[in-house]
C-alpha cells in the first residue's frame, strides 16, 4: 500500500505526532508536503526530509482548498492526505459546555474544536474525494483520539468533536470505499507531544498532564510506525495503545458502568492533582 504512495500531505506537520508521520513517510521516498499553521516548524521538517512546506489553517475552507489545489497542479495529485492538525483547550472553570478554555485561552474553545478537528476533515474530503474519484482512488488518514471513543476527563469539546470525527471516518470509508478510496481514523492514548505538555524530542515524558500517563506514554515516533503499519494493511481503524480495545469493549457492554468508572477516576485525578498542588506549595 505505502509503495503505491507517491506525494502525501499531512496537516500539523511541523511538531509532534503530524512531524513524526511526515518524518516515517519520507522513509518510504514518499514526497510529504507538511503543512502547518506554524510555517517556521513546517519549513524546518520540510528540509529536513526533502519534502515541502505550507501555511495554512485547517480551520479555514478556503486554506484547505487552496492547499489541495496548490499541491495538485504545481507538485502532483496527492495520494494520501493526513488529517493531523487538532486541538485541545481543556474545559474551563464553569464545565463542560463553557466555552473558555482551560488550558489556552480561545474566543470560543468549542467553535475552534469543532472546525480543527471536525470539519477540516469535512473540507479535506469536500476537495479530495471528487479528485480520487477521477483517478480511480486515493487514501484518506483522519487523526481522531481515544477520546473519540472513549472520553477525555476535563475536556468535553475535545471528546465531542472526536467522537464527531471518528463518525466522519466511518462514512466516508463506508460511502467511498466503492470508489477506491480508502480511509483509515487513528485513536491514540497518550503521546509524548505538546498536546500533553512535552515538548517535541523531550525524552522525559514526566512533565505531561495529570491522568495522561494512566495507560503509558508512546512517543510520536512510535505511533507514526504504528500508523505507517495501518496504512500498509489497510486498516480502518488503527489503534496505538492496546488497553483501549478492551475500554471500548467494556463501555459497550454496559455504558452506565463505565460512566461510573469514569467518574470514579476523574474524582481520583481531582484528589492526586490537589495533593500534588499542597505538595508544590509546601
Ligand atoms: N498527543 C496526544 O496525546 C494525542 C492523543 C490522541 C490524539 N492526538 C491527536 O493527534 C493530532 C496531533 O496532535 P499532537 O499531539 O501531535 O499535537 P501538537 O500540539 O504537538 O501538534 C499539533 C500540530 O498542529 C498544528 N496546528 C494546530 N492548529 C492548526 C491549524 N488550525 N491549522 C494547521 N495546523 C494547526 C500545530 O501548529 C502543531 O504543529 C491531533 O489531532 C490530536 O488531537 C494526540
């Protein structure tokens, strides 16, 4: 499958898991175009790997064609387009449908989730999927999270709106899988990257947010091979972190359970977090 990859765009290329995957397909002599609202980042991992680099915003329709397009007629017609770009704000002070952020302030943390990592994936489909139709094919990879499936505690909007792109995924593969397109959604647990407060090639992963390291930390390297793996199958859904196959498993068998194991845990997160904070002030 990544034999038959010749030029690739991966969006959020220019830091973490978006420059790890840049890094792994350039590997495989695959022309990787990272794109990235940060141009310095994207112009640095574009030298680095011979690839090329591009300004955009996910967020903005217009960005996103103008990407799609620039590539097709001045590089060549994109055979896989990483939907990698998101964000996460935290839930601010008053809960889970606040729309101020906890971690970064936004105007409006709930309309800026759901553009990043909701609808970018929609525009990136809107202008792709009728050029792949032409041509007989093409691959879609859409970065959700965990929380896509499961949930992320202390942040709603997060959780939400992955839940919204995992959804996007599965009709996509399901709607075009006919036309020769295939799609795959990646749902990781933690990853050693600024999402969770590491910064890119820190080899200390303690410095992450509370709860995150619950299941162990991976780092963007190793989840890149682990989608390049995906990919090479051809599978939908690629999982990084083995335990949530059996979340998933157990929420399904019985939702009200696990909303109370949920609860159980985020209350633990509350105690440890406040005990660490005495501990601080000490
Ligand atoms: N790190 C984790 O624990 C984790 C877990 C599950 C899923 N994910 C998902 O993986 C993806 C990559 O996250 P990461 O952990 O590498 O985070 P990161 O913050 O290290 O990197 C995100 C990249 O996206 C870019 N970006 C942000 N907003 C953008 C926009 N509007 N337009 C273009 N580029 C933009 C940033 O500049 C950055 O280069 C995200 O979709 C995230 O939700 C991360």
């Amino acid at each position: 499958m990544l034999d038959d990859i010749k030029t690739a765009v991966v969006t959020g290329g220019g830091h973490g898991i978006g420059r790890a995957i840049s890094r792994r397909l350039a590997k495989e002599n695959i022309h990787v175009v990272v794109a990235d609202l940060d141009q310095a980042a994207a112009e640095r991992v574009a030298v680095e790997i011979g690839g090329s680099a591009f300004s955009v915003d996910v967020g903005e329709e217009a960005d996103i064609r103008a990407l799609i397009d620039e590539v097709e007629t001045g590089i060549a017609p994109i055979d896989l387009f990483v939907s990698n770009a998101g964000v996460g704000h935290g839930d601010g002070d008053s809960g889970a449908a606040s729309a101020e952020g906890g971690m970064v302030p936004v105007d409006d943390r709930w309309d800026a989730c759901w553009k990043i990592n909701v609808m970018a994936h929609v525009y990136a489909a809107r202008h792709l999927v009728p050029l792949m139709k032409e041509r007989g094919g093409g691959y879609l990879v859409n970065i959700a999270s965990a929380a896509g499936l499961l949930s992320q505690i202390g942040d709603a909007a997060y959780s939400a709106t992955k839940h919204a792109a995992v959804g996007f995924a599965e009709s996509l593969a399901i709607t075009h899988a006919d036309d020769g397109i295939k799609v795959s959604v990646v749902c990781p647990q933690a990853v050693a990257t600024r999402m969770i407060g590491i910064e890119d090639d820190s080899k200390d992963f303690s410095g992450g947010f509370g709860g995150n390291d619950v299941d162990g930390i991976l780092s963007a390297d190793e989840v890149a091979d682990i989608i390049a793996d995906g990919i090479e199958a051809g599978r939908f859904l690629i999982l990084t972190h083995p335990t949530v196959t059996t979340y998933v498993e157990r929420k399904a068998a019985d939702r009200d359970r696990w909303i109370d194991g949920m609860r159980r845990f985020r209350q633990k997160l509350i105690e440890t977090n406040s005990a660490d904070d005495s501990g601080n002030k000490a």
